[in-house]
C-alpha cells in the first residue's frame, strides 16, 4: 500500500443523519480504516459508498464526551 492509498470498512451502519438533493448521505457509522479498529464516523457518502466527503472519527471516549456535551446543549 503506498502512501497515497487507504482502506475502508464500514463496518456498522448506525444511522442516517441526512441526505442532499444529489443523493449524497451524511451517516453515522463505525469504520475500520487501513484495517484498525473501527472507530465512530460521521461524514457525507455517495450513493454507493466508494466516494465520501471529509467527515470526522471519534474514538469511543470521544463519542461519549461529543454525547455529553449535545446532552448539555440540547438542554438549553
């Protein structure tokens, strides 16, 4: 594998938070990238899942503050 290149797995699809009028899908997913744990994953993904838009990956004590602090927010 070269630098330039990496794998994917969405591994568990949770949730779909939205999608565009072209069809793209904003998803909460847990994805295994270069084969590593699969972390929590939120980004836009093309209909077929071989494109995506930049997302951000949160580890488990990421998701668990990330959900804390939505909690707290969502309180207001």
């Amino acid at each position: 594998m070269d630098d330039k290149e990496f794998k994917f797995e969405v591994t568990r699809q949770i949730g779909l938070l939205g999608e565009s009028s072209k069809g793209w899908r904003k998803e909460l997913n847990l994805v295994s990238w270069n084969e590593r744990e699969a972390k929590l994953d939120i980004r836009e993904w093309s209909p077929d899942h071989q494109k995506m838009g930049k997302g951000v990956t949160l580890s488990k004590e990421e998701a668990t503050k990330l959900a804390e602090l939505l909690k707290g927010y969502l309180a207001t």
